[in-house]
C-alpha cells in the first residue's frame, strides 16, 4: 500500500525538526514562507475529528513552542498558526497537520478574509446549531426546560430527531 | 484536566486577590469595598486585563452581550461578528494574553481540545465541509485584536477563501538545511 505523503516523510526522516513516539515536526519541502514548519502526530489521523484529545493537545503544545521559536530564532515579526480539516478548507494531504507559519514584513503572503453579513434571524440560527451540537445528548432533557431553548425551532427539530 | 500552573490561579473565579486588577477597569466593583454593591450580580468570571480596554474581557465579563456557544472556566467562544464564513467561531482564554505564545501550557493544551469539538460541532451542526483552525499573531501575521484568540472558520465547496490552501514557493534542499540549523 502507498503511504500518504506525510507518513513517508516520518519513514524517511526528513528535514525533521522535532520527534518523540507521537508526535512529528519537519520544515515544509514547500514553504508558504521562510520556515514554514508542518507539526504531525506519528499516527495517521486523517481529520482533526479523529485525533484523540491527548494528541491534539500535544501537538499543538509543540506547535506553540515553534511559534516561540520562529519568532525568537528567525526574526519573523509574527507568526500565524494554521489547520487545513478537510479537502474543502484547502487540505491537500490526508493527514492532519498543524502549519506553524513565520510572519516577515512585506512577505507578500495574505490570509485575509473579506467580512460577510448575516441577518440577525441567521445569526441565531448558527449560533444554536453550534451550541446545541455541544451538549452532550444525556442533558438534553435538562435543557428542555431553559425557556430559550423551547421557542427555539431548530430544537424542536433535535427533539424530533431520534 | 489538572490546572497546576500557579499563575492562573490569580484568574480562577471568587478569588480577588490578583494583584493587576486596575481600580478603574471593568473589575472596579469587586474591588471596592466603600460601595455598596450588594445588588450588583457579580459577574462569574473576572478577566485580569491590565488595562481594561480590551473588548474581549469586556466580553468575557458579560458586559458586552454577544452570541455564545461554548463556556466553560477558563474559556468561551462566541460567534465572530465580522465572519469569513456562516458559523465563524472565537475560541478566547478568559485570562488576558496578548498573543498566542504566553498562554500557559495547561490552558493550550485544553483550548485546542476544545476548539476540536466545537470543530466537530460546526461541521455537524452547519453541515460545513471542513474547517479551518486559524490563529494570528503579531500585526504583520495579520492580528487586530489585543487579545489572543483562535478563529474557527466553516469551510463550504467553492466559498470565497481560497487563501487558506497556502502559496507555495520553491526551495532548494540547501536553503532549507541552513533553516533547519537556525532552529535546532
């Protein structure tokens, strides 16, 4: 079986920066910038869903540690941290990644985003379909009874739903 | 999770002793004992900001009302009001940090375990088809706010962010060797 692209660069041990059994950190073989650096856990997780909560925390810790040091031993004058989760957010490897990405003045490199509006009526809508995604299905029952929560249409939905 | 980092005991709820409460910032009432503020709810979290400017611990402090989806004790996240995307969430530590780099190891370690359900619930609950986890810091990476935080922005098939999927540029293994010494 062919491995994913990331994988073999852990067989292959290159560019590597930092490594212990889980986690994986090595410069991009094609840097958005100067010291792009690509944070890995060892395991093959495809999307951030699938990465065990001990694992997300330790490669982010170590992610941090990189932004410290991009910006300490690199003279970057900023540092921006980034997941790609699925082909639609820009993922180009199955393999979840944390992009560390030193930040230089004049680098030519833009992650700005244009500003949308939503109607307040949208707004509300987004902000239950989030919350209520969040609560652990055993306490919905104690949410039945938060006033809020009963004039709101897409709960009566969730409560819908088996 | 196990909190052992002693300087963020001085922002745990109830406990008042923290020595950069600012009398004039939006922690004054707790700190003056001359008033008469029986009647005034206490907020449940103070945020130690040090100049009390900042909008995010005015937020945190309930005193600017905005759209929630997740708190807990040590963070909150809110729906950004400027959104790249429908659903755009900011994961903020309730303790004031500028950037990204100064949080306490306990409290990254449970902000992006965080930011993973809350990652998992946009996509469930927005039926995005990914998510980017986003952070900025310093003015030149792109920060605007004087507080750290993390955006989690819902991806969708042909949106308008094609930003995300990063310029590449190419470089010789030289160059990156002289890199990788830099930083080892």
């Amino acid at each position: 079986m062919r491995l994913c692209e990331f994988c073999e660069k852990i067989n292959k041990k290159r560019n590597v920066l930092y490594e212990d059994k889980d986690i994986y950190a090595m410069l991009g073989s094609r840097p958005s910038t100067k010291g792009h650096i690509i944070v890995i856990p060892k395991e093959h997780y495809t999307i951030f869903e699938h990465v065990p909560d001990d694992i997300v925390a330790k490669t982010f810790l170590i992610a941090n540690s990189f932004m410290k040091l991009v910006l300490k031993k690199l003279g970057a004058t900023g540092v921006n941290l980034l997941v790609r989760n699925g082909i639609a957010a820009g993922q180009s490897v199955p393999h979840f990644a944390v992009h560390v990405i030193p930040r230089y003045k004049d680098d030519q490199f833009n992650l700005k985003w244009n500003f949308k509006h939503f109607t307040e009526d949208k707004m509300i809508k987004y902000q239950s379909a989030i919350k209520y995604y969040l609560i652990p299905k055993k306490n919905i029952e104690k949410v039945r009874d938060d006033r809020e929560v009963k004039a709101n249409y897409l709960y009566s939905q969730l409560q819908r739903s088996p | 999770m196990n909190f052992k980092d002693s300087s963020f005991k001085s922002s745990i709820p109830g406990n008042t002793n923290s020595s950069n409460h600012n009398t004039n910032s939006s922690n004054a009432y707790t700190n003056n004992p001359n008033q008469n503020n029986h009647n005034i709810q206490k907020p449940h979290y103070n945020s130690t900001t040090n100049d009390g400017d900042c909008i995010f611990c005015k937020i945190i402090n309930h005193q600017i009302s905005v759209r929630s989806v997740f708190e807990d004790d040590y963070i909150i996240a809110i729906l950004d009001i400027n959104p790249a995307n429908k659903g755009h969430v900011l994961v903020i530590p309730k303790k004031h940090y500028t950037v990204i780099p100064q949080i306490d190891n306990d409290i990254v370690k449970h902000i992006f375990v965080v930011c993973k359900k809350i990652s998992k619930a946009v996509i469930g609950g927005l039926k995005a088809d990914g998510t980017n986890i986003y952070t900025a810091c310093g003015g030149s990476a792109g920060q605007t706010s004087q507080h750290a935080l993390i955006h989690i922005i819902p991806r969708f098939k042909d949106d308008d962010l094609g930003n995300f999927s990063l310029k590449q540029t190419e470089i010789s293994d030289k160059e990156l060797e002289s890199v990788r010494e830099m930083l080892i």
